[in-house]
C-alpha cells in the first residue's frame, strides 16, 4: 500500500485478524532492547494542537496574571506543528540551541482515519482511526521570546513532539467513550516521581468538537493527528519548577502514560555538538 489513505482503512478493517495472527506466530521473538520505535504515524499530513484543558489554561494564565478570554470558551483554538519533528518511544530528546527551560506536555493524540470536510459534531467520532500519546516537548525561554510576537510559538515547539508507543484502534475504548467524552486517566513520571494525574473527560472542548473545528472550511485527510492540548497540571510550567525539581535535564527519563495507551518514553540529553 503506497498511500495512507489506503493503507489506514486497511489497518483498521484488519485490526482483530493481524492480532490473532499475532497472537499464533511461532517464529522467532525479539526483546524490546533489539528494536527501535518509530512513530505510530511517521509523516502525519498535518499537525493541529489544541489548547482545550481549561485546568492548563486558567493556571498558566493565571501565573501571568490574565483571565481566560471569553473567547476560549467559545471555539477550540489550535497550531500547527512540525510533523518532521515526531520522535517514537524511547528516543532521546535535546532541548534546542541556547534553552535552558525544557519542559514535558502530558497531551493525548488523536489520529484521523477517514477524510471529510465540514464534518458535523454528531459525526465527528466516525472520522477518528484511534489514539496515541502526544508528548509537546517544549523550550519555554524560547517561549516566552516568540509569544509577546502574537503570532504563537516557534522554534520553542519545532525540534521535538514525542508521539506513540503505538496507535489504539476508537475500538479498543469504546466502552469509555459515551456521547461526546473520552474517559481515560493520564499521567507523568519524571526519573518514575508522578508530577502529573488528570483525565481526558476534563476536556472542556470534546473530541467531536475539535474534529469539527478543524474540519471547518477544510479537509482532514487520514493520518492527520490533533493534539487536546496540556492536561491540568501535565507541565513543569503549570506546576512550577520549583515544585517538580527544576526543568528537564540530560539524564532524566519522562514517562507519559495514558489508560489503554500505554507508556510513551523518553531520555533527555545534552544538544549534539
């Protein structure tokens, strides 16, 4: 199969076959040491990333001395991301050039398996392939540089978006989707010390809503992916550096761990020379 397109309705159609076959392979078996992961999605069409937590949102505002727009309330609002940048579970990360500040972003991702346009609320669950953890690596001095721009972050989120272990079929939690929300418990590990817990049912903007927002006026194609954006206290900037042992640094291990998902790992390390 050459195309996404093709090969991701195929996937989905195949899933419980290829997991019997899975399941009776009498070959030969490999330690998790012997390979390496790449991401679920390797060259997504686009990356959306939400900003639909009202937890995140009201905190880091709040630190910063401001309200939530009324707008925020009134439509999901997102940016594009870099989908060169997606690294798999258990790769090393590096913060970029000049950043002290590496931050984690707790996120779940969301895959799109059929295309569509102007896609309505109430169909919008039937246009998503499933689920994956979505780790929004973040530089925040660089951060705090871009943002006063008013053009929204930069080079502060282009080096790095954590993105797997693997991609959960909308099947395999559908006993924890009931009308529009996704009920699943997250959670962050920085060297195995949880720093973040919360829920995808905190959603303020739900899973169909973002679907339809970005679907408007323009066509989602299969393998498209949606970030929801920091859960409540999913960052080191929500909670405070100097409550969670300062930013990240090489040698720490960020786990990201969302139900039904799995673990999605990563090492920091220092910038390559």
């Amino acid at each position: 199969m050459s195309r996404l397109e093709d090969g991701l309705p195929w996937v989905l159609a195949h899933t419980a076959h290829l997991t019997a076959r899975a399941a009776a392979w009498a070959g030969p078996r490999y330690r998790e040491s012997e390979f390496s992961y790449l991401p679920p999605v390797m060259r997504p069409p686009s990356i959306r990333d939400f900003y639909a937590f009202e937890q995140h949102v009201k905190t880091c505002r709040a630190q910063r001395g401001l309200e939530i727009p009324p707008a925020w309330y009134e439509l999901p609002v997102f940016y594009f991301t870099n989908p060169s940048a997606l690294c798999g579970h258990g790769t090393d990360v590096w913060a970029p050039a000049g950043s002290q500040e590496l931050d984690y972003e707790l996120e779940l991702g969301i895959v799109i398996g059929r295309a569509g346009r102007d896609i309505p609320v109430a169909q919008a669950w039937d246009h998503v392939a499933g689920f994956t953890i979505l780790n929004d690596f973040s530089a925040r001095d660089l951060q705090r540089r871009e943002v006063p721009v008013g053009l929204g972050p930069a080079k502060s989120k282009d080096f790095a978006t954590g993105l797997g272990p693997a991609l959960v079929t909308r099947d395999e939690c559908a006993d924890r989707i009931s009308g529009e929300k996704l009920t699943l418990a997250m959670c962050a590990r920085v060297n195995g010390r949880e720093l973040s817990r919360g829920t995808t049912a905190s959603l303020h903007h739900s899973i169909p809503r973002l679907v339809a927002q970005a679907a408007r006026d323009a066509e989602l194609h299969p393998g498209d992916i949606l970030g929801t954006g920091t859960v409540g206290t999913g960052c080191i900037l929500e909670l405070g550096p100097e409550n969670t042992g300062g930013w990240l640094k090489p040698g720490d291990v960020v786990e990201l761990e969302i139900e039904r998902l799995g673990v999605l790992r990563h090492r920091i390390v220092a910038r390559p020379k």
